[in-house]
C-alpha cells in the first residue's frame, strides 16, 4: 500500500482518481474495509454522499473504472459513394 506515516507511527493511505481522488484514509481502516477477490482487493467507499470502487494496483488505492465494452471499429475512410 502507498502510505505516508505521521509522527505518531499511524499509517495513511490516498486514494487516486475518480470520485474521492485524494481523499486519505488510515491503512488499518482501509484494511479492515478492504475485499479480496482472488489476487485483486477492493474497497467501495462512501465520503459524503460521493461513492467510489477503488482497486489495490502495485501498492496504490486507484479508481476502478468500470470496463466498458470495446467501441466497434471506426475506420477513417470516406463512405464509399453510388455508382
């Protein structure tokens, strides 16, 4: 996890990206909240009224985005005119 320390030993997370993008949280917290599914670990977060799925990437909180089906191919060729 990417954590900043305080003085008092507390480690701190920060999400990044999407809704809560900055938002820091304490790592135990985090933790506790945190589902593993397989290898991946997510956590759906709520900060006043504003909802968010984060993702645990290479030791960093990210957003994870929603994945979208793949746009069907858009050539940039002109349309083909009538004979």
């Amino acid at each position: 996890m990417d954590h900043d320390t305080t003085p008092s030993g507390e480690g701190f997370v920060t999400l990044y990206a999407g809704p809560l993008d900055g938002l820091v949280l304490t790592a135990a917290h985090l933790d506790r909240m945190a589902q593993d599914h397989g290898s991946e670990r997510y956590c759906l977060l709520t900060n006043r009224g504003v909802t968010g799925l984060y993702q645990e990437v290479d030791g960093r909180w990210v957003y994870a985005t929603p994945h979208l089906p793949a746009a069907p191919d858009q050539s940039t060729d002109q349309p083909e005119e009538p004979a």
